[in-house]
C-alpha cells in the first residue's frame, strides 16, 4: 500500500496542488490560502481513481462498512472508485451521494444510490479544510438512518476540519496532509 500511496501523493503534487502568496485563493469555506487543492484532476482520472478505490478499500475492508460517500461532488467519484474496487473484491461495498439540498420533484431525496436506513457507513471526502461539507453529509446519513463509522479524506489542509470532526465524535483519516504536498 505504500508505493500506491507515494504515487498517490506524486499525481496530487503535480496535478492538484497550487501555490500563489502573490494571489490567494479564495477557499469553499470562504477563507483564502497561499494553497490550493483541486483533486479534481486525480480523483477524476482513471490512475487516480484506481489508486484511491484501491487505498481507501484496504483500509476500510475489513471495518464492517456497507456503503461509502458523502457529499457530491467531490466524494462522488471516490465512492464509486471503492465500490468498483470493492466488488472486484469479492466484498460489495455500495456508492452514495448526499445532494447539497433535497431534489424538489420526484422521491425528494437527499441520499441518491442504494443507502438504506442502518447502513454502517464511511463518509469520503475529497478535502478537508473546516470539515464542514463532512459534516453536512454525516447529518443527512444519520437523519436517514445511517451509521457513520468516520470519515476518510484524500488530502486534510490541517486547518481544523478534522479536529473539528473528532471533537463531534467521528474518527479522521486522511490519506495525505497538505505538510505531505508542500515538502
């Protein structure tokens, strides 16, 4: 698994992150930052989704965990990496995304894919700077029925989103720390 995530972080390093001190970022959480990470680029391409299905899958596998997702669309392409890899596997893990708001016509879900109340599940993210989106997924898992075993990041800004997470009782795991992409 290590050499899977040094390549991880070589296709994160050259193709999601940014630095500018001359022009900030503006960040979702409204903040701005020298640094930017748009994973994007890897979550969204086929050596990136493969490695992060992969990594994601070994370290969840064997933690009881029947669905994966979180808020779309950065986690979107994630779970579905974990649930191909998953199955591929020969241990099905299904795929969901939890809508910003709730759909105004049709079922009027805010979950789409196959979750169902009492699924113990893993929210993914595919970055973490307040730990807010996390969270807004968390909340629409559990007004629905769901478990939530913790939540598993690509890259954590280290900037309080997942100390923020822990402290409202759901474990962090990221798989690169924005320290890991500066360096």
């Amino acid at each position: 698994m290590e050499q899977k995530k040094a390549r991880l972080l070589r296709l994160l390093t050259e193709k999601s992150f940014r630095y500018s001190p001359e022009a900030p970022f503006k960040l979702a959480s409204g903040r701005e930052s020298p640094y930017y990470v748009d994973c994007r680029p890897v979550t969204h391409s086929a050596e990136g989704l493969t490695l992060i299905g992969e990594i994601i899958f070994d370290l969840i596998k064997d933690q009881g965990v029947q669905a994966v997702g979180g808020l779309t669309m950065g986690a979107d392409p994630m779970a579905h990496a974990v649930a191909l890899i998953s199955y591929q596997q020969g241990q099905p893990i299904n795929a969901f995304s939890v809508r910003k708001e709730a759909k105004g016509h049709g079922t009027g879900r805010l979950i789409e894919g196959p979750f169902r109340a009492g699924a113990r599940v893993v929210v993914v993210e595919d970055v973490i700077t307040t730990g807010g989106s996390a969270h807004r997924a968390i909340e629409a898992v559990q007004a629905a029925g769901g478990e939530v075993l913790g939540v598993l990041a690509v890259v954590d800004r280290e900037e309080g989103g997942a100390e923020y997470l822990v402290g409202a009782g759901f474990p962090v795991r990221a798989l690169v720390r924005l320290r890991d992409l500066t360096d």
